[in-house]
C-alpha cells in the first residue's frame, strides 16, 4: 500500500434534472454510520439520498481539509514552462477562446478549483484514488455553487458537496447522492488530461493554474498506480483488468466501454497483470461503434503519471487518449496511422492531433465532436459501470 504525503486523502467531482429513485430513512434519518464531522453536516438532508448510505465512508480529512481553490490565479505558457515539464500531466479544458491547464501536480492536493471560464462557473476535479478528472457545471438551478471536498467516499471516489444545502455530489459521475439535490445531475464538459507540452502547441495562447506554493509538482501517492488494492475501496474487484490499470471510458447511448491503458509494470519491469489483449498503447487508433454512434479513440505517448513517482515529471510515461465522433459534416470518416505514425482520415488522408483537429491536408483546421470519455483506474470504472464492455476481449 502506498503511503501519502501529509495526511489520508480523499477525492471526489455536472446545471440539474431531477431524479426519481431518492430513498427515504424513518424517523430521524441518521447519517452513514461510517463518517465523521456530524457537527459540520448539520443541514444536510440525510432523508433524501439515491444509493446506500453504508456505501459512504470517512476519507480521514474534515470538509474542506483537502482545500479546494477558490480563487485560482494564471499564468502564460511562456512563464510557466519555467516549473512544468513537456511531459508534465495537465487536465486541458477549453470554451470558445478560453483554454486553460490545470496541472495534476496541483490537483492532487486540492482536488477541486471552483473557476470560471468563457463565463461559465465550473468545477475542474481530480480524483486522486481514482485518476478520475472531470469537470462541471457549478450551476444548480438558479444558483452558482462552491464545491469543497467533502472528507468522504464512495467506492474509494471523492464524494463533493456544495456550499449552499451542503448536499453531497459524486465527482465520478456529477450525481447528488444525499441531502437536498439527492437525484440531481450536475453537467459535464469535455476535456482531456494532456501532457504540458501538447497543451502549448494547441493553445499558444492559453492559461495555465499557478501553483499556490512549493512543492506541488510532486506526487503524495507514490507508487499508487501500480498497487493492486485501492485504498479505502469497499467491495468486491473486477479482476477482467489490473485494479489500477487506467482505461479510457465512454458512456455513450446507454453502453459503457472501457478501452485500456498498458497493464502498469513492476519494480523488475515486467507486466503485473497478465493481459493477452491490444490495448490503446497498441492500436493508437480505434475506430468503434457505441450505443450506436460511430467514434474513434485516440492515443499516443508523452504524458508522464501523476501517481508514480515521487517527483511526477521524472515518473513512467502513461499516454494520453480521448474519444471523438468520426461524424464529420455529413460523412463517417474511418482514422489510422500513417507510415510516419501520424494520426490520418482514410478519406481524405488529413492528418489529425490529439485534441481531433486536423492540423494538416483537405480538412485542415475541422475539429472532431469531442465525447464525455476520462481516463479512470479500472476498479472505479468497473465499480460505476458494472455492466461496461472491455474493447477487445
């Protein structure tokens, strides 16, 4: 098990629908037996909650002991490429002309920056314990909410709450999950988690989270994404996959599936799950059908983990991927590589980036409908998504 740098953390992270099923607990609706600081959540409505309350547990930290950031401060490329590396990991998150990094160096110790971008009030989220990125729509309603990181999970995920009915939100999926908005649906954005350097080439122009102090380039969960058991996980293990193998995963017209990462490598640097299927590493390109719709996964190397080593710019490098529709003005285009491992549209043969814009040939300058798709750990995916089809087996 790995060990953390300054205390036992805990992670969590879409405006609202309501929800039917919402579970209602007689007389005095007690909170999960299993969290702490009751005095903290004294308005939260434990009546109304959509799944079971003995599935939530204490992370170790009070709300808020994580701390979010409220009032994120950026910079240029140019100024930060003083203390990021090429390879440094960054959530990219981009609106209209607004295109922003959130470094995982940063993320890691706050977990939520409350910002907003184009003019949109958004929550950017990471999940540590999961690798879960994701990033919300603060409105709820008729109101723009401030998320804190609450203290507590479920399957080993973040668990949010908001500062207005200090209800409580499930960052994997943007679910209120108890108290007032139990049942209601945050909104999702796109994005992608890139490396530093992929960031500046797309968006010369873009922004980039500036550290509140030293030290937040290094990793406080060594050696975690190549540990065999989650922590503070409740519940039984998809072994289809290594629990913290990461996989790009798309829900998408009512079917998930997970496309996987390469199986993580050990100290002697061979593989520690055995896995005799072609992973993302292998193909690069994906053309698949999902829920109907026709979308094309894409990776390719150059963005190092954020939880291997100590110093997360000298750790293993695990890729990056994303997922797009291959629907483009009327055609379904079918993508590959190139002799020079360049990503290609067999129809026109337009050379395409990471971020599904095509920087060279007939369609240069066309972007690709980008898909809610996140590189999760296994187990979380697995856990949320039960029924998710693994591509390739």
């Amino acid at each position: 098990m790995f060990r953390l740098g300054w205390v036992t953390v805990v992670l969590i992270g879409i405006g609202a629908v309501q929800a039917p099923h919402v579970h209602a607990l007689a007389q005095d609706c007690p909170p999960p037996a299993r969290v702490g600081y009751l005095d903290f959540w004294d308005t939260t409505d434990f009546c109304k909650h959509t799944v079971p309350l003995e599935e939530i547990i204490s992370g170790g930290p009070p709300p808020d002991g994580i701390p979010p950031i409220d009032q994120p401060q950026f910079e240029r490329i140019e100024s930060a490429a003083n203390w990021l590396q090429p390879q440094s990991p960054v959530v990219a998150f981009a609106q209209n002309a607004d295109a922003r990094a959130y470094p995982l160096g940063i993320l890691t110790r706050h977990e939520i920056v409350n910002d907003e971008v184009a003019g949109i009030p958004v929550a950017v989220t990471f999940c540590p314990l999961c690798n879960a990125a994701m990033v919300f729509d603060r409105r709820v309603g008729d109101a723009v909410y401030r998320f804190g990181v609450s203290g507590n999970l479920r399957h080993s995920d973040l668990i949010m709450w908001d500062d207005v009915t200090k209800s409580w939100w499930q960052q994997f999926t943007g679910e209120g999950i108890v108290g007032v908005h139990a049942g209601d649906q945050l909104e999702s954005y796109p994005a992608l988690v890139v490396s530093f350097s992929e960031f500046a080439k797309q968006y010369p122009d873009g922004q980039v989270l500036s550290p509140e102090r030293a030290g937040q380039g290094t990793n406080p969960y060594v050696g975690y994404d190549s540990d065999p058991e989650p922590f503070l996980f409740v519940g039984s293990l998809d072994t289809r996959l290594f629990a913290t193998q990461r996989v790009l995963g798309i829900l998408l017209g009512g079917e998930a599936v997970a496309y996987p990462f390469p199986v993580p490598l050990g100290a002697d640097g061979a593989p520690l799950h055995d896995y005799p299927y072609p992973t993302l590493a292998d193909e690069r390109v994906i053309n698949d059908t999902v829920g109907g719709f026709e979308v094309v996964a894409f990776w390719q190397p150059g963005a190092a983990s954020a939880l291997d080593g100590r110093v997360i710019d000298d750790s293993r490098d695990v890729g990056m991927a994303a997922l797009y529709d291959r629907m483009l003005d009327g055609r379904t285009l079918t993508f590959s590589l190139d002799a020079s491992g360049q990503i290609t549209d067999d129809q026109t043969r337009s050379t395409w980036n990471i971020f599904g814009t095509a920087v060279a040939g007939e369609l240069q300058g066309s972007q690709l409908q980008q898909r809610l798709a996140f590189p999760h750990f296994w187990f979380a995916w697995a856990a949320f998504r039960p029924d998710t089809r693994i591509w390739g087996q």
